[in-house]
C-alpha cells in the first residue's frame, strides 16, 4: 500500500511539471525581415542600425505584436525575390504596390500615397541674356507686329477727324497724314507726351480719350509680360512635362517600377544604383531629368543641398507604398491591422511630416 502511495504522488508531481512545461510559452525565433535603403523610408545609420519612416511605422507595429526581428538589407529586387521564396518574413522599404508584384506576393495596406515626379535642372543663364534672347525672338516680333498694327489704326482715326480741322499737325495728304498720327498714337501711348500734336476735333478728342484708357491696358499687360519672362526664363528647363521625356537625357533607377514604366512609354532612359548619383549629375548638368519617386527626390534635394534641381509640379502617375509579405502570410491580418491604427495617430501624422516635410 505505502508503495502505491509513493507511486501516485511521483505520478502527479510529474504530471504537474509535465504541465507547467506545456503550460510556459516557448521562445520564438525573430522575425527575419527583408530592408531596401532608401531614405527618407530607411536610412542607414554608421553603427549598422536603421531609422526612417518605414523603419519606426514597423517598429511600433512590433512593439504592439510584441515580437521580436532581425534586419537584412538587399537591394531590391533580392528583397522582392527573397520574400516571395519565403526567405523572408516580411520586407519594407519605398516598396511600390503593383499588380505585377501582386501576382507574387501579398501587400499590407498603404501607409504612404506618393507618385512618380521629375526632377530637372534650374536654368543658370543670365536673365538678362535671356531676356534679349527673347526679344529677338520670333513670338517678340510677333508682337511688336501686332501692337504696331494696333498704333496705326488709333492714328488713322485720329487722323482721320483732324484731316480738315488740324491741317497743321496732322497733313490732308495720307500718307504723311498717317505718319503723323501714328506718331501721336506712340507718343500717347507710352506717356511721353511731347505736345507737337493734339487733336482739336470733337472726333480726334473722342478716340484720344478712348486710346489713353486702352494705353494703360497695353502698358501694364507688356511690364508683366517682361516680368514674366524674366522668371520663366530663369527656370526654364528643357523638360517641361512628361511629353518632353522622349527626346531629354533621362535617368532613374534600374529594375524599378520607374524603370518600367518609362519602358512601357518607350522612353529611353540611364539605369543608376544610386538616386544621389542622377542628382549629382543632373545638378551638373549631365542630364536632363531624374524620374523617380516622389517623396526621396524631394527628400534627398532638401538634404543634399541639390540647388541647381527643382521638381515639376505635375506628378507624373500616382503611388501607394505598403510591406511586402508572402502569399498566404499568417503575420498579413494582425500588421494590417496594427498599420490602420497606426496611421491614424497624431504621432504617424508628425512623423511623416518629419521626414517627408510638409
């Protein structure tokens, strides 16, 4: 009896520390996640560690998950590849959404709405040897044309009520007649006023009032136009718009979903590594235009002090950045839902605007 005692109690202590065992959560193994270096989304930092905007939204979605991750940075097509093999538990970075990456992989929800933008030049010539530039251009002479025009015909009314009454200054005979008024109508019109001439008519005094009025549209509207040319020609830059991509010297990154898509535009285009490499050429000079992703050409000119470059205002088509995941990743659901709440905080909102301005 004492012996089936002893048995029973070794039985339950066992059973007991059999359960406490099963009962204690097991360590997990890390994350392994897949970087792209791409700032201002991941920055590499000296001491092999990573800050961005990509890198602290993943951090506070561990946090909440409470798990725990290892980072690998690749380039990016290894990142793409690695996560659809399955290397990887999830990759981050400026990662485009696709359909073409659909196809192979799953993506979180957006966390960034960008676009592709292109970056061009500032036109370092003179103004002032710009502007004679224009001057001397086949639109001035178009216009010098036109306001001539306009100045012969206020002369010729005026001429034509003075003929009779102001033989004096204005001649009975046409065509000196018409010299004469058209002299007045240039006199007039850029307030020189000499006073050899001053119709005396009821008629000459009638157009003279109306053509003073119309003088001071033609001179305001001709200073905003110089205006104008001196600071459009001091941005002007041979790319203008997506239409003038096809005959510029273009330069993006290789293997990017930039790169396709100028190739579906059969644009040509230089393959770079490195996006600070087109700037640094484009701000010598050395090419015409950087196509890339919007928020890290704006980030890389506000922090690499490109002054020679400037983005057009259009944006050429419009992005979402997500992570990316295998197909079937059973970590999709609960980052999906820990990114939604994420983005809507105050602290994403200052973040964000932290490293991609305002």
């Amino acid at each position: 009896m004492r012996h089936f005692v002893f048995a029973f109690i070794a039985v339950l202590i066992s059973s007991s520390a059999l359960a406490q065992q099963q009962a204690t959560p097991q360590p997990k193994e890390p994350l392994k996640i897949a970087v792209r270096v791409n700032a201002p989304f991941v920055i590499e930092q000296s001491n092999q560690q990573y800050q961005g905007l990509a890198i602290q939204l993943w951090q506070d979605i561990a946090d909440r998950l409470n798990v725990n991750y290892e980072l690998y940075p690749l380039p990016l097509d290894e990142v793409i590849n690695g996560v659809e093999r399955g290397d990887y538990d999830l990759g981050l970075g400026a990662l485009t959404i696709t359909s073409e990456r659909e196809a192979r992989l799953d993506f979180s929800q957006p966390f960034i709405n960008g676009g592709l933008a292109i970056a061009v030049p500032v036109n370092n010539e003179s103004t002032w040897w710009a502007m004679t530039k224009r001057f001397v251009s086949f639109d001035f002479l178009y216009i010098i044309m036109i306001l001539s025009l306009v100045l012969f015909v206020a002369g010729a009314l005026v001429w034509y009520f003075e003929r009779k009454e102001n033989t004096e200054e204005f001649s009975d005979q046409p065509l000196k007649g018409l010299g004469s008024g058209f002299w007045w109508a240039a006199v007039t019109m850029t307030t020189v006023g000499y006073g050899d001439k001053s119709p005396r008519s009821l008629g000459g005094r009638a157009v003279s009032l109306i053509w003073m009025f119309t003088c001071v549209i033609i001179i305001s509207s001709f200073t905003a136009s110089i205006a104008s040319s001196l600071t459009v020609s001091k941005f002007q830059s041979k790319v203008s718009s997506v239409a003038d991509l096809g005959n510029a010297r273009v330069a993006t990154i290789g293997s990017s979903a930039t790169a396709r898509w100028l190739e579906d535009k059969n644009i040509g285009f230089e393959s770079v590594t490195d996006l600070n490499t087109a700037l640094a050429k484009l701000d010598n000079g050395q090419l015409d235009a950087v196509v890339y992703d919007e928020p890290i050409i704006r980030y890389l000119i506000r922090t690499q002090s490109y002054n020679n470059v400037r983005v057009l205002p259009e944006r050429v088509i419009s992005q979402d950045y997500g992570f990316v995941l295998p197909q079937g990743s059973p970590l999709r659901e609960s980052t999906n839902r820990e990114l939604l709440a994420i983005i809507q905080t105050e602290a994403w909102r200052q973040e964000r605007s932290r490293y991609l301005g305002q």
